[in-house]
C-alpha cells in the first residue's frame, strides 16, 4: 500500500480517536489566577474557601451537558477530588466567585458535596479545574463518588479544557 495512503488512514484514525477521547478544545479560564499560577488563599481551606470565579468558552454547538472536575494530582494516594458537578447548562459560560453551577453535585473526596478549595498537608500541589462537554446528560444521583462519574463520562465527551493553578500552604 502506498506510503501516503497509510498515512492518510493513520491521520484519520488518529483524529476518530482523538474527538472520541474528548480530543476538542474548550477553554475554562479565572480572572482570580493565571494558567500555572497561584491560587489566591482566599479561594483555600486558609481563606474563606469559596470557588474562584470560573469562564467557560468555545463549547461545542452539540453538546447536551458539561461536567466540572477539580482535583488535586499531587496527593500520595494519587487523586484527590475537591468538586463535582455535572448536567451543567452548556450554555452555561461563567460562575461566579463563591457560587456554584445549576446542576446536580457529586461527593468529593472531603466527604461533602460542593466545593473544597485546596489544602496541600504539605509542598505546592498543582489543581485542575477541567470543563468536560457531553453529548448527553448523565444518569447519576446526587452524592455520587468521582469513579462512578468517569465511568458514567466514558465515550461521551465530545471536548474538554483545563486551567491549573498552584497552592502551598503559608506555615
């Protein structure tokens, strides 16, 4: 088979494989803190540990639903969950400081519903705060833990983004 015929599957396959694992770009951006930059103490178990002020851009016209995930990398158990909430508006472009998305909240890993700003026991932990579209809505009670979220995401994200942003703790 010629070179640039194997090619050309390969980019195809490529690009299928891709947009099925969330391969479109969204953009979720914070006026409170820059992309790799430090959250601000207000926004943590230090301050008055409220959510940042979040903006969401370049959702896909077919989504049905968006998800927000924050979750911590840096912890030794792997993953550590700090919000959840899904079957958000997609048309649903920004949240303001200390609210929380129309939608229905998942468990985090503090054991409560809603927002947990970070807390690192120790060094700088990085945070991502991840905007997932859907092509559908999910399925899930309210309370629902972060595996049974993945799970029920898996093959219906259609487009993503993430911001990440930095924190240690002033001892």
């Amino acid at each position: 088979m010629p070179r640039a015929i194997v090619a050309g599957a390969f980019a195809i396959a490529l690009a299928i494989v891709s947009f099925a694992a969330g391969g479109a770009k969204m953009k979720i951006t914070s006026s409170a803190f820059q992309e790799g930059g430090n959250i601000p103490s207000k926004f943590t178990c230090d301050g008055g540990d409220t959510s940042p002020p979040l903006q969401i851009a370049e959702t896909p016209s077919g989504a049905k639903s968006l998800v927000l995930v924050v979750d911590d990398p840096d912890v030794p158990s792997g993953l550590f969950t700090h919000w959840m909430v899904w079957n958000i508006s997609p048309q649903t472009n920004a949240i303001a400081e200390g609210s929380a998305p129309k939608g229905v909240h998942g468990t985090n890993d503090f054991g409560k519903s809603g927002y947990g700003g970070p807390c690192p026991p120790s060094g700088t932990h990085r945070y991502y705060f991840k905007i997932f579209a859907l092509d559908r809505e999910l399925d899930l009670p309210a309370g629902t833990k972060r595996t049974q979220l993945d799970a029920a995401m898996k093959g219906h994200v259609v487009a993503q983004g993430e911001l990440m942003g930095r924190y240690s703790r002033k001892k």
